[in-house]
C-alpha cells in the first residue's frame, strides 16, 4: 500500500481536531474517523459491523481518500457483506479476534 508520509502528531492532531467537531453520535464519528484515516492512508477505509444472526460482515461506514476517483464497482466491492464463515481476511479478523494484514488486490 503507498502511504503519504506524514508525521504521527500530525495526524492525530487531524483525527483529535475531527472526533471534536463530530457530531455526538456513534455513526457520525465513526464516519469522522473513516474519513480521516482514508485521508491520512490514502486509501479507502470501511467500519465493519457483524449481523444480527451472526454471519455477515456489512459496512457500517467508509471512508474514501480525497482526491481519488472511486467507480461505482469500487463503492459495490466496499458495500458487499463478507460472509464471516469464508476466507476474506477481515472474517478472519472476526473469528480469531486478530488482526490480518490484508494482500494488496484482495477483497477486505
């Protein structure tokens, strides 16, 4: 993944300056804190949820970076629900309470 560099105090500085202006919400900040970090990373960044019965991953918010054009097959790919069961390594994340490097072209 290609990371802008930037300093960790700079950063924080934006995502603490963002958390403050954000709404009082739990939804509104997790969208602050999406969008702060694809800005930061420069890549796209999805809150995941686990649902009511148990099987799936579904996108609670994403962030997307500025600047960077997004199709809409990119935001379908970012939408889909991950089935908890398969191999995606964010079901991984979830069983084993772990996280997981995710390899460049993969799905999340």
């Amino acid at each position: 993944m290609d990371v802008r560099l930037r300093s960790q105090a700079e950063v924080l500085t934006r995502l603490m300056t963002a958390l403050i202006d954000a709404p009082a919400d739990a939804h509104a900040v997790m969208s602050t804190l999406a969008t702060e970090i694809a800005s930061a990373t420069d890549s796209y960044c999805r809150f995941l949820k686990v649902s009511e019965d148990g099987e799936w991953l579904l996108s609670e918010v994403r962030g997307i970076p500025p600047h960077r054009p997004v199709s809409d097959a990119t935001l379908r790919l970012l939408d889909t629900p991950i089935p908890i069961r398969g191999e995606a390594p964010a079901a991984q994340v979830v069983r084993e309470r772990r996280t997981v490097r995710v390899p460049k072209g993969t799905e999340a």
